[in-house]
C-alpha cells in the first residue's frame, strides 16, 4: 500500500471506497437458497451446517454494519 501525500486526494480516495462499500451487495441466489434451506431446516441440521449456518449470519450482520457505517459516514452532514 503507497501513502498518499495529498490530504485532497486521500479523501478523494476514502470517498470512492466508502461509496463502493455503500453500495456494496452480495451476488446472492445461491447463498440465499443455502440459507433459506438451512434455517428452514434448523432443528434437524448437524453440527457443520449449524457452524455453517452461524458463520453465514454473522457474515451478513458485519457486512450490513459496514455498509450503513459507510453510508453514514457518506451522509451530507447540515
């Protein structure tokens, strides 16, 4: 990673990688389906799929954290 030297254009660059991160979405039919399958299944799922199942929850939580944190953050202030 290079330092930038410009204040400008190190907010240039935080701008563009907050607006990325903004509109950030998950290309999601088939987790979506691995989800649904599982948390419709959850009383009957093993050990792995219920691990699997937590992970892809809490990957979906901090992705959504981050998101609204960079929407936030991109918000006109008054």
């Amino acid at each position: 990673m290079t330092a930038i030297a410009d204040p400008r254009e190190a907010l240039t660059t935080s701008a563009t990688a907050l607006r990325r991160l903004a509109a950030y979405r998950l290309s999601h039919d088939e987790w979506d389906r691995r989800i649904l399958d599982l948390g419709e299944r959850k009383n009957e799922i093993s050990d792995d799929e219920r691990a699997e199942l937590t992970a892809w929850v809490q990957f979906s939580q901090e992705r959504s954290i981050e998101k609204f944190g960079a929407e936030a953050a991109l918000w006109p202030r008054t």
